[in-house]
C-alpha cells in the first residue's frame, strides 16, 4: 500500500518551503543548496530532506550538513509558519546519491555494450 495523500502533500509542501528557507540562509554553504526530494515517514512526523551534492566536495557537504543541523530548528519554525501546522517533521539532511548511482550504471551499460558488439 502507498503513502496516503496526507503524507504526500506534506513532502509536496516542504519541498516547495525548505528550498525558501535555505535560500533566506545568510550562510553560503546552505542558501545555494537545492532540495532534490523530501521523503516523509508514514505518519509524517519525520522527514528525510535529499539534497543536490554536484557542486560540493566531500569537506563541503560534511559543513554544510553540520550547518544544516543546526540550522534545523529554525527551519522547522519556518516551516510551523508558513503552513499552520500544529507540529513539524522531524527534518534530517542528506546528500542524494541518485545521480552518481545512475552514472555508474550507465558506464557499466556502456561497457557491457561495448563488449557484446566486439565478440
């Protein structure tokens, strides 16, 4: 069974309020961030914030996910403000892995093909 759509407007909405917030950010390191997706729990009282890493090198996302958490509170503020919700979720911040993930497997599609046509 999916997500009840309770819990699907929810990420639609943080998805939309969490890349305001950062962008409002003073730090460099988190107002240039771009959420990739937010995945909530079944009940909505966690929410897993995936974001863009492409520009970032290791030392940087590890800085920027310290600022994140501690910048969290006043995320979760902004979001009980903008949304009339009695309670936030619970945000935790992650880089997404997707894209490098897809990468890889097209080079080994790639390789694969390339030894099927040489035999």
């Amino acid at each position: 069974m999916g997500k009840s759509i309770k819990v699907q407007r929810k990420e639609s909405i943080l998805k939309e309020i969490i890349p305001e917030v950062l962008a409002q950010m003073n730090d460099n390191r988190i107002n240039s961030l771009s959420v990739v997706d937010v995945v909530c729990s079944r009940d909505g009282s966690d929410a897993k914030v995936y974001l863009e890493k492409s520009y970032l090198n290791k030392n940087e996302q590890k800085e920027s996910l310290k600022q994140l958490r501690q910048a969290k509170g006043y995320i979760q503020n902004f979001t009980l403000k903008a949304t009339g919700w009695f309670r936030a979720p619970n945000l935790t911040f992650t880089f997404d892995k997707l894209l490098e993930q897809e990468n890889k497997m097209e080079d080994l599609f790639a390789k694969i093909k390339g030894k099927n046509e040489t035999e």
